[in-house]
C-alpha cells in the first residue's frame, strides 16, 4: 500500500505553476474579468466557477508533495470524505440564486466567493485520489444528480430567481446545467460500459478472463492431498499477488 | 489507526455546512434575494429614506411629509412596455377601491420614477393622465443618482438593464404603515392582500387630524 503522504503537499516548495494559478486566479478578480464574467448567468455558472475550481486543484496539482506531513493529518484526510463534504458544501452553497446575487452586487462576498470555490478545488485535488472507487462511482452519481437539480429548477423556474440576471439568462443557464449533467453522465459511464484503453493491461477486463486466470496453484513442496491444505496454497493470480 | 479521526473530521464538516446553508437562507426559508427582502422585511419593518423626490411641477416630495397615511409604494419607468403598466392597472384598481381612505387622507398611493433620463416631468405628468391619477395618487420621480440608490436601498429594490432599453426590476406593491415604516412587499397579483393590509393599517393607525376631523 502506497504511503497516503505521498499526496501530502509541501506549500514552502518553489512551484512556478502554483503563482501561474494564483495569478489567474488574481486575474479573474479584477473587475474588468469580473464584469465580463459575471454579465451573464450562463458565463458565471459555466465559466467562472468552474475556472476557480480548476485553478484550486492546479494550486494542489503544481506544488511537490513531501512525504511528513504527520500522522494526524493523514488520518484525518482518510478516504477524502471530509475533503469532498467541504467541496460538496461550498459548491451548492454558491449556486444558491440569493448567494449568487449577493456575490455579484458586493465584492467582500464575491471575495469569499472566489476563495471558497478555489478552496474546493483544492479540496477535491486533496481527496479524490484518496477516495475508494465504489465510493468515487456515488460521488459522480450525486454530481449528476445535483447538476440536473439544479438544471432543472433553474430551466423550469416560474420567474426570476436571481434579482441580477434576466428569465431568459436564467432558462438558458438552466439548460447548459441539464446539458453538462448529461455530459458528465455519459463521460462516467462509458469506460465502465464500453472498456477504456486506459484500463491496465495486467487486470483481468470481463469475468471469463477472472475465471481463466484463477485457477488453483499447488505448490508441490508441501504435502497437497489434504482438503483443508488445498484450501490454504490457493491463491488468485489476479492483481499479480502469487502464493505465499 | 485513529480511523475514527477522519469520520469525525466529515461529521464536523457536514455538520457546519448545516448551519452554513441554515444561516445563508434564514432557516432554509429564503434562497432567493427577493424572499430574503421580503422575510426581512416583515420581520423588521424598514424607515423610509430622507432623499426627496420631485412629482411633475418640480415641488419636493419627502417620506416624513407624507407620515401619518398607510402608503402604497411602487417602482415604475414611465418608458417601460409590460411590467409598469400592469402596475399602473393594479394602483388604478387599488385608487378605485381606497376611494373612501384616500378621500380621508389615510392613505396615499407613491409611485416612484426610477428612470433618471426618461421620467422627465412631462412623461410623469403624461402618465398620470394615462392612468386617471387622482390627487392622492402621487406619481414623483429620483432627481439624483443619490436619491434613486437611497431609495432602492430602502425597499431592496434591484433594477438591471433588459437588453432592449428597459429595465428589470421587483414590480411589487410595497405597503408602509403610518409611522414611516416599510411592513409588507406584496407580488402584483396579490393586490387584494396589500389593498386588505392598508385598509387595516389605516383603520388601526388613524393620523391625529383625522381622529379631529371625526
């Protein structure tokens, strides 16, 4: 098992992609890419949050990792859980329509705004390759789910929800959401359904091959006629562990 | 190996983004900026703003000289297609209705020009004609970049261009009681809420000349 420090990251490190990201980030900040970004509904949601994600992960993603970072820690970011419930949190708490308001019309909220969902993009850089496949499969079905939510009340909405964006921009806003969310159902569930070519090549890729490669190993040295004996010398080949 | 330390760390987490989205939508009560106006609204009604606002002949219009009436407050732009004349429709109907409280100067209706180059003294004066405003029924407009964001302050009024040369803003009908405070926003549709409201408020609260008129 790979040590989870590996993913522990050292912030004193000299990392020249960690100030590119930082100065994008302070880029997006300035009002002209404010007003630019934040003139539509469809450009905030679809552009400029996803950026500042993006750019949190690349803060993560760009800085060397050390393998000290402590124990407590470690123990404490197991699994990603707490990581993804922080991200999980600020990004729904920011498609709120009364927070994005609030984000547009005051800068100390927009403030907050762009560190928090950097911050969760940090977050989510921290703790996905921490987190357990068959949980990563619930994370992506909630993404999906919370995306079309969204999506939907946003497209099916009777009137305006946010006082500084116009109906239609809100319709279409809702669309692009049901759009992505589909998008991203797709792009999921293909390399489990169609194969990837990314798939490693040692792993088994349906079950006959499972059942062709776990054949019973016998190691003739010991005495291999009892039951209970077999039992204990046979061993799977799968994920190239061999007999002891 | 202190497993227990990063369930903990989720549990917190969760825990505080509970009371995050508990606090950011007043008790999973108000998601949008005009639910949270309103709820704020009612729970602790606003004063009026000091700006003056001048009506069609230029004179001055300001909140305290209208204390002591139930107002009716809306926002309108004398150019606007859709939304204002709806309004305009609905104040009609409440100058019908109020006719006995008006006449009795315990309420007045406002109207409030927001437009700052198209609400010229002549397109109020033109519009309180459309609209057969009466002399309770004041149509004034915001002279001053100043006093239009006082008086959208006020009542958490947020006007955005339209894209076709209008604007877009909360068309409500927002009801102040005779101390100068603003106490209910009402949706256009509802009018007989706000009209019922008023009626109270002027029952309860009669202003001091009209108890020596009785």
């Amino acid at each position: 098992m790979p040590s989870p420090c590996a993913e522990c990251i050292d912030l004193r490190a000299a990392a020249p992609g960690r100030w590119i990201a930082l100065g994008l980030w302070a880029l997006l900040l300035t009002p002209p890419a404010r007003s630019l970004l934040e003139s539509s509904m469809v450009l905030q949601l679809m552009v400029q949050y996803p950026a500042l994600v993006l750019l949190g992960a690349m803060v993560v993603w760009t800085t060397p990792r050390r393998r000290a970072l402590g124990r407590g820690v470690d123990a404490l970011l197991r699994g990603g859980a707490a990581g993804l419930a922080v991200a999980a949190i600020l990004l729904m708490l920011w498609m709120l329509p009364r927070l994005v308001d609030a984000a547009v019309l005051d800068f100390r909220v927009a403030l907050l705004k762009f560190v928090s969902l950097s911050a969760s993009g940090a977050a989510l850089a921290l703790s996905w390759p921490r987190c357990p496949p068959l949980a990563r499969v619930v994370v992506h079905v909630e993404v999906i789910a919370t995306l079309a939510r969204f999506g939907w009340g946003f497209a099916e909405a009777p009137q305006r929800l946010c006082a500084v964006y116009l109906f239609d921009d809100q319709l279409r806003t809702g669309i692009a959401l049901l759009i992505v969310a589909a998008a991203y159902a797709v792009i999921a569930a293909w390399a489990p359904l169609f194969g990837s070519p990314r798939w490693p090549a040692h792993l088994p890729r349906n079950n006959a091959q499972v059942r062709r490669h776990a054949q019973p190993v016998r190691t003739p040295a010991l005495d291999g006629s009892g039951a209970a004996s077999r039992r204990n010398t046979v061993r799977s080949v799968v994920g190239g562990t061999t007999g002891t | 190996m202190m497993r227990w330390l990063s369930w903990l760390a989720t549990t917190l987490v969760l825990f505080s983004g509970g009371v995050v989205f508990w606090q950011a939508t007043d008790g999973f009560a108000a998601f949008t900026t005009e639910t949270a106006r309103r709820l704020e609204i009612a729970r602790s009604p606003r004063p009026l703003p000091t700006a003056a606002l001048l009506d069609p002949h230029g004179s001055e219009i300001r909140a305290r000289d209208l204390a002591g009436r139930v107002l009716i407050v809306d926002f309108i732009y004398t150019a606007c297609p859709a939304v204002c004349s709806q309004l305009g429709g609905t104040f009609g109907t409440l100058q019908r209705e109020l006719n006995d409280e008006l006449r009795h100067d315990r309420v007045k209706l406002l109207s409030v020009a927001f437009d700052l180059e198209r609400d010229t003294p002549a397109a109020l004066a033109h519009y309180r004609r459309s609209h057969r405003a009466g002399t309770d029924w004041i149509v004034a407009r915001t002279p001053s970049e100043q006093a239009r964001a006082a008086w959208f302050r006020a009542f958490g009024v947020i006007a955005i261009p339209d894209g076709l040369g209008g604007f877009t803003h909360n068309a409500t009908l927002n009801v102040v009681d005779a101390r100068g405070r603003l106490v209910a926003v009402f949706d256009v549709e509802q009018w007989p809420a706000a009209l019922e409201l008023a009626r109270t408020l002027a029952q309860r609260e009669l202003p001091f000349h009209a108890l020596a008129l009785r």
